[in-house]
C-alpha cells in the first residue's frame, strides 16, 4: 500500500514537472481568503484564457519544479500554493491573475516562470500589465487603417472635384 502512495506521488511530481517544461508560463499564486466563488470564477476565466490552473502540495510543485530545471522557484511554494499553467500565450496567465486579483485583493502572485526563465515578481507583474497579442494586433490594425482611410478621402474628393468639373 505504501509503496502505490509512493508511485502516485512520483507520478504527480513526474507531471507537473512535465506542466513545467511544456508551459510558456508558470504563475504561482497564493489563494488563501478566496470565497468559493470567488474561486470557482477564477477558473472560469483562467480555463476562457485556456489557462490550466491547479491547487498541489507545495512538496510535491517542489520536486517538480527541482526536476523541471526551475528549482529558483522554490521560495514562492509556501503557505496555500496554486499554479497557473499557460501553453500558447506567455502572459495571459499572469494578466488573468493580475486582472482579477484587482477585486479579489486576498489574491497574491508569488512568483513565476515566463518562456523557460523564472522571472522577479515586479517583471512578471510588468508583463501582466502589457497588451496582449490579440490588443497589439487590433491596434496595429487600427494605426494602418487611418492612412488607407485619409488615402481613400483624398481620392474620393479627386474624384468630386473631376465630376464637377465634367458636369460643368
């Protein structure tokens, strides 16, 4: 019996320590004085943002993280411990935290690891304050956008102006 305990917690280290190098990020948080709302709509913006987000033993994320090669997060798995995992986009998953932790002010990002460095709290609080990929993209958009607009005015009205000139 033991030693099946034993190989289901080598099998959960072996896990998130797989999470951990697959993951362009890794947000530790602290979640200790969230109601179970508030909790349940974590999630539910976490799994939106296609954020896996998890509640382990601290010893377990500290085997894992040991053998993920992110043994300097370390420090952060102490006291009520969950991760955010994010596989596609970098920093969705530490602006999600950010963002909700602004009304549920019990919430603490611990630390973290952001495409393959375990960064500082104040770089990871600076990149969940940036605009996202999809923001960056819409406002590229919008900048191309007035000059094409301006382009198509000044030809419409040269196109007005020579109708003019024909009818007269």
């Amino acid at each position: 019996m033991k030693e099946a305990v034993l190989k289901a917690k080598q099998d959960l280290v072996d896990e998130m320590a797989d999470k951990m190098q697959r993951a362009e990020s890794v947000i530790v948080v602290d979640y200790l004085g969230l109601n179970v709302d508030q909790a349940t709509e974590l999630r539910r913006q976490l799994h939106e943002a296609d954020v896996e987000f998890k509640v382990v033993k601290n010893s377990i994320l500290s085997r894992a993280a040991q053998k993920a090669g992110f043994a300097e997060l370390n420090d952060t798995f102490a006291g009520p411990t969950a991760v955010a995992f994010s596989y596609e986009d970098p920093i969705i998953a530490a602006k999600t935290i950010s963002k909700f932790a602004e009304s549920a002010t019990v919430l603490e990002i611990k630390g973290g690891m952001i495409e393959g460095k375990v960064q500082t709290l104040d770089k990871i609080n600076e990149y969940a304050h940036m605009p996202s990929h999809d923001e960056l993209l819409a406002t590229l958009a919008s900048m191309l956008k007035d000059p094409v607009r301006k382009v198509a005015y000044a030809v419409q009205a040269i196109i007005d102006k020579q109708n003019d000139s024909d009818a007269a």
